[in-house]
C-alpha cells in the first residue's frame, strides 16, 4: 500500500515483480472455444497421459517431444466444407475433430496455473521454438489485456523461425508471430479473446512508436509473412515469389512458373499426402464402425441377459404369489367345510332337543 499527502491508501499496482499471475476472463474455460475444451477435456490424451505429468518440467519436456504445429486441430481431422455463418471455419463451432497436441498441453499448462517465473522461462527456453509459442499463446489467453504490449514488446524483432501449421508450410519468426497475437483475433480456426476497443487503441499507438523507434515496418513483415508459405510451395521451380526458396524481391504473385511437368512434379507429394489422408481416415471409420459394432452387440447381449434375468426372477415371484394364493384358497375351504358341519350339528341338536321335551 502507498500512502498520499492526504493520508488516503492507495493500493499499489499488479506489476511484473510478482511472481503470482493474475488471471483474466473464464477461469474455468480458460477462455477457450467451447468446442475445443470440450475435445481437449474428452480427448485420451488429456485424460490418460496428460494426467500423469504432476510438474512444470514434465510438461515442458512433453512439448519438446510432442507439439510439431500450433493448430488447434490436428491436419485433416476438421471438416468445414460448406459451413457458413456461425457455422463457418473461423468460430470453430459446428463441427469439431481431433484436437491438437498443441492445445492439449497448453490447457495442461493452465491447470498447474504457472507462476510469473515459470512464464518468462517458456518464453526464453532455448531447446524448442514450441516451448517459446506456447508461452506466448499462454500469456495470450491468460493475461490481462493491458498488460500484453508489456509482455511482447521485448521480442517483437525476434528471428528465431518456427513452422506454425499442421503439415508445414507456414514457417514465421517469433516477432511476427507475436505481432500477430497483438493485432489480430483469429487464428487458424480458433480466436483469441478479445481485445477492448480503447486498450486496441493504446497497443496500435505503442506499435507504431516502437517502429518508429527501431525504424521496423510491421506490415512489410506481415505480409511476407503471408506470402512465404506459397512462395516455398514453389521451391525452386522458376516462379515469381519471394519466399525463401525463390530467391525474389517481389510479393508472390499467385502464378506458378515452370513447365507444367515440373508443376505436376511439384504435385506429386501433395497428391500422396492426400491420398494418405484419406486412407489413414478410411482406416479410422473402419475401426470405429468395428468398434461401435461390437458395442452394439455386447449391449444386445448384455440386454437379453437381464430380460433372463428379469423373466426368471419374475416367474420365481409369481410362482411364490400363486403358492401362497393356493394355499389361502385352501385354507378358506377348509373353514367353509368346517363352519357348514357346525352348523348341521348345531341343527341337529336343536332338533333333538325340541323332540325330547316337547
């Protein structure tokens, strides 16, 4: 606490001293898609192996062996052909897939609600550029949003590159990365929370002092950003790119160059990876029709064993209710029989009574 001139207490500022993190938005969703905690929380991953990592350092060595993208859902796994409206691929409701390792350790990472310390040593852990991301997007989904700028600010000009996208392809540095978590919401399919209107404001006028400063121009870089991933699809096939394997100074046109053996040549692993695809996920359907088969007809088993069950015990009630009415219905007769002899001797006295002294 700090004390005024006029003897009021002002409560001191949440500053980056403390080693206890603040949490901001759902805390129990960790403000993610709906979809996606549903996945992450029902997925074997999560539940089997993920449970049995109890440390930071367990789970940072499981991101160094295992996370190879940062998607929320794992390649081929979500389809969204078709979907529009709140449907479509950006809200990432509708339709749902296998969700991503990435996504997975990073809500594991939520649940051991990680200390100021722990943070910075994602963000500065040498062995991975996953270990690094994953802190950002920690910090991204966590964190209030007028402290990110202060997060991010030391390394929007880092150059350590990683490849962001399920399958490759999409390979951006550090900095831009981060660049893009501070001004934009969506990613991949997914959004991060958002951002209030006057905060947005503050972070635009920070970034562009900070361009100014380091004489940076952001855009530039987001842009081949964008372009990078067409242009090393290209490779060296003669286009006109500007990617890393093109050798250009141009943006990537959209054209690809070269004959069209050499195009089909370029096809060719993408036509495998498809063909793949599709029988990796004609096995899966395989199996989980087998599997759901066999379900079924254990269910039917199981089903038709406890009708048995039911049946007998039923018939075993019944034939004690049927003993015992028998047995009452007996019992009844005999008190009949016996109050009609009563009565016919009762008769017959009076009847002899009568005669005698008549």
């Amino acid at each position: 606490m700090e004390h005024n001139e006029d003897h009021t207490v002002v409560p001191k500022k949440s500053s980056k001293q403390h080693n206890v993190l603040p949490l901001w938005g759902n805390e129990n969703s960790m403000n993610l898609n709906p979809l996606i905690l549903a996945n992450i929380q029902s997925s074997s991953y999560f539940k089997v192996h993920l449970f049995k990592l109890k440390t930071y350092h367990e789970v940072v060595d499981e991101i160094y062996y295992q996370v190879k993208h940062l998607e929320p859902w794992e390649r081929g796994s979500r389809k969204t052909s078709g979907q529009t409206g709140m449907c479509g691929g950006v809200r990432g409701v509708g339709a749902g897939g296998i969700v991503s390792t990435a996504f997975c350790l990073l809500y594991k990472l939520y649940t051991l609600r990680l200390t100021r310390k722990q943070v910075n040593g994602l963000l500065s852990h040498t062995d991975s550029p996953y270990i690094r991301a994953l802190g950002f997007m920690y910090i991204r989904y966590t964190q209030p949003p007028g402290d990110l700028y202060d997060w991010y600010e030391d390394y929007l000009l880092d150059e350590e590159e990683i490849d962001v996208k399920a399958g490759g392809g999409q390979i951006m540095t550090i900095g831009q990365m981060v660049y893009q978590f501070l001004t934009k919401l969506d990613w991949f399919s997914t959004l991060f929370p958002r951002v209030p209107v006057p905060i947005e404001k503050q972070i635009e006028k920070k970034l562009a002092e900070f361009s100014r400063t380091n004489n940076v121009n952001f855009h530039k870089l987001h842009q081949q950003t964008t372009s990078a991933a067409p242009a090393r699809a290209m490779g060296s096939s003669g286009g006109s790119g500007n990617g890393v394997g093109s050798g250009g100074s141009g943006n990537y046109s959209g054209r690809a160059g070269g004959s069209y053996l050499e195009r089909d040549r370029d096809r060719e692993p993408y036509d495998r990876r498809r063909t793949d695809d599709r029988e990796f996920h004609a096995r899966e359907r395989e199996s989980r029709y087998n599997f759901l088969r066999d379900d079924r007809r254990d269910g039917r088993y199981e089903r038709s064993r406890s009708r048995d069950r039911e049946y007998r015990g039923d018939r075993e009630k019944h034939k004690k209710k049927h003993k015992n009415r028998d047995r009452s219905r007996s019992r009844e007769r005999r008190e009949r029989e016996y109050v009609r002899e009563r009565s016919v001797e009762r008769y017959k006295e009076h009847r002899d009574y009568d005669r005698r002294y008549r």
